[in-house]
C-alpha cells in the first residue's frame, strides 16, 4: 500500500528539516521525503497548510489495565493518544498485578495486540509489587520486552534497591525511571506545601521531597556510571539540581509534563481534586523555572503522566480524591499555545521534546521521518484554535483541569504504520 502526504510543512529534528515538501508511505515505512515526488499508484493525502511531523513519543503515561478497567483501558488511552497525535506510548507498571514479571511483561503485550489502536510499550516495576522491598528480575524483564525499569506512582526510598537497578540496567544503556518524591516528607499531603496550603487548611507536599531524592539518584547514577531519568519534574530546585548534574558529567535525563509549565497551585482553590496530581502544581517562580529550563535542555522531554481516574472518584474532598489528571488529548496543543505561540519557540523545538527527544532516550524505532523508519505521523494544524471539552475526549478519564481553555493548534491526522488510526 502507498499513501503520500502531498503538500505539507515537513518538520523532523532528527535530521533538521523544516520545509514545505512530501512524504511517500509505502508498506508501512517511509519511503522518500522530497519535493514534488510522483504520486502513482498512492493515496494521495493533501495537506497543505498542515505540519506533518514525527508522531509524539509520550513515554509516561498510566492506561490502567489490567486491573483498574472502570478507570482507562488499553483501547480507550490508545484511542485517545491517536487523537493527541500521540503513536508510542510507555504505560507505567502500577496496575494490577504490578508488571513485575515477565508473565505480567508478556500478558500486557498480549492485550495490547488484540486493542491498541498505536504503539504501546510497558515499563516493568524495578521492585516487587512496588513495594520497594524486593529486587524484580531485569534481566528477565527486559528480554520479555519491557521498554524501561520504573516504580513511578510510588516513590522508591530504597537507596541500595535503587543502586542496585541502576547497575542491572547499564547493559542496555537504558534509565531507571525515578519518581522522585520523599515518601515519609509528602505522606498525607495534597497539594504544594506553602502559604496557600496552610491558608486553606490542607497538608503539604514540599519541594524539597522532590528535590532531595532527585539528588540522592544522581548521586546514586554518578556512584556506579548509572544513567537515571527524572519524571514529572515540577520544581525551581529540581530544574537547578539537574542542570548541575548534567555539568558534572552524570547520566541524568528529566521530563516535564504541560500541567507543570501552565498551571500553579492557586489552580487548586478554583477547581479542587481536579487539579490535584502528584508532585504537585506549584508556584509561579517554578512554573519560569520548568519554562527555562526547557529551553536551555535541561528538561530533555514532554510527557503527560497521563492518569485517568473516574467522576465519582474525582468529585471526593479534596483530601480523599486520588492524584492525578489527563493530558492524552491536549499535551501537544497546550504545548503549541504556550511554547509556541506565546514565547515563540519554533516548532522544531516543540516536535523534539514531545517526539524525537524521548525516542532516542528509550531507544525506540520512532521520532524520526527518515527514509526506512516506521511510518507514524502527525498531522496538525499549528493555527486553528479550539476549546476543550472534556465531554469529548476519548480516554474514559475527563478529570481535567483543562476545560474550557481555548488553545491554539489542532491534530487533524495520526498515522501509525503507514494507516491512518485518527482524522478529523
């Protein structure tokens, strides 16, 4: 089967291109990239005025199954991913059973297969049941095809655990994915801990739980040559932490997430449990501070951390709701509003940190147009401005605290495979 995207502003960091031409999909590959190419027998898509660009690699998000069904499943987030323009997704391994086994590893892909609308890849539990007690099998668990090594949803206090993982995992030259937050110093806390939690009334979760094991892993990495990856980084501290340690030589890579660099804690005195997540939103000074540094690297990609949770769960007090919010199908134009649109940054630079930045972190076949890679595109629309209604959203998650934003800049097709799986 051939398809070829006619017309439209080809963007791909990994090879630096930037220019009006088309693309040529055969058997599932990209075939060529060029100007003007010959359209015989293949579908021909038109998009002009479009971007068409790697499809995004969101390599944190947390689909729910097997387990925790009434929340997400497999079909619903991968549906939901195609509507965001995303076509490779991590799901980290706090369902139930833990993916803590190959079994587990196995059974996840086995799912997958039968309802994935794009492609899904599992982290597997660096301990038992993440219970931060008892080492998992890496070896194991990466030839059963897990994509990375993460606790994420608990924080792993265990030091030597830790140590240990990230010894087990330099062989395959990928990260430990480290949530990092002191459990004892965020226990019972629900939202950042300052003047505005102590006005309302509600326990804190400090920045300095984030910050002290974000550094106590780097030291960990820098002890045995280790590489660690930090999620959901949402702190001034943390963002100055990690840039040191990368000037320092360590194996340290960092992700962020759109709620980090548009939303402060006042968020939660507006909309409550809505726009509870952990870590926590914080204040305006961190939110300039994840913004620069995006810029400068030091945050190397831009996940969602995607988290379905039911109404009924969301609507608790504040104090009872679970943490978390979905962002499947709205980080890429809350990305293009804000980074691009509103500070200028190029499209290239979004691209890269939501596509080709953290392919290359997990060593996926993705991020990338060039000729021979996986046919797996985005198509947007980088002007047209839109509302979001979480009444319409795909994932069975509408815990939002995005709703009623008007954004600029729209997915209007994803391709996975060379085969469209979403248009509009």
């Amino acid at each position: 089967m051939k398809m070829l995207i006619r017309g439209s502003r080809v963007i791909d960091p990994s090879c630096g291109r930037d220019a009006f031409c088309d693309i040529l999909i055969e058997d599932g590959v990209i075939a060529a990239v060029g100007e003007r190419l010959p359209d015989a027998d293949a579908e021909v898509l038109d998009a002009a005025g479009l971007v068409s660009a790697p499809g995004l690699v969101d390599i944190h998000t947390h689909v729910r199954e097997p387990g925790f069904e009434a929340k997400e499943t497999i079909a619903t987030a991968t549906t939901a991913a195609a509507r965001g323009g995303v076509t490779s997704m991590l799901a980290m391994a706090n369902v139930s059973p833990v993916t803590d086994t190959p079994e587990a590893v196995a059974d996840f892909y086995a799912r997958a297969a039968k309802t994935a609308k794009v492609r899904v890849y599992t982290a597997a539990a660096v301990s038992r049941g993440q219970r931060g007690e008892e080492p998992t099998d890496v070896d194991a668990l990466l030839a059963a095809g897990a994509a990375a090594l993460s606790d994420d949803g608990v924080p792993l206090m265990n030091a030597a655990l830790m140590r240990r993982a990230l010894i087990a995992m330099k062989p395959s030259g990928l990260p430990v994915l480290s949530h990092s937050e002191d459990g004892d110093l965020v226990r019972g806390g629900v939202m950042n801990e300052g003047a505005l939690s102590r006005r309302l009334g509600y326990p804190g979760r400090p920045a300095v739980a984030e910050e002290l094991l974000l550094v106590r892993d780097a030291m960990l990495a820098r002890d045995v040559d280790g590489y660690v990856h930090i999620c959901h980084v949402s702190t001034k501290g943390s963002v100055a932490y990690i840039r040191q340690a990368k000037a320092a030589g360590i194996r340290i890579t960092a992700e962020t997430c759109p709620q980090y660099f548009t939303l402060t804690e006042a968020e939660i005195e507006r909309q409550g449990a809505l726009a509870k997540v952990n870590p926590p939103l914080r204040t305006q000074a961190d939110v300039d501070a994840i913004l620069d540094g995006l810029r400068d690297g030091t945050l190397d990609c831009i996940v969602t951390d995607h988290a379905p949770h039911t109404a009924e769960e969301k609507s608790r007090a504040l104090p009872e709701a679970p943490s978390g919010m979905v962002g499947l199908e709205t980080s890429l134009a809350l990305s293009l509003t804000v980074l691009h649109h509103r500070l200028g940054l190029p499209l290239s630079f979004v691209i890269d940190k939501m596509s080709t930045a953290p392919a290359k972190l997990l060593q996926l076949d993705a991020g990338t147009l060039r000729p021979g890679a996986p046919a797996d595109l985005v198509l947007f629309d980088p002007q047209e401005r839109w509302t979001v209604d979480p009444a319409d959203f795909a994932s069975k998650g509408r815990n939002t605290p995005f709703g009623g934003w008007e954004l600029t800049g729209r997915v209007r097709t994803t391709i996975v495979d060379g085969e469209i799986v979403y248009t509009r």
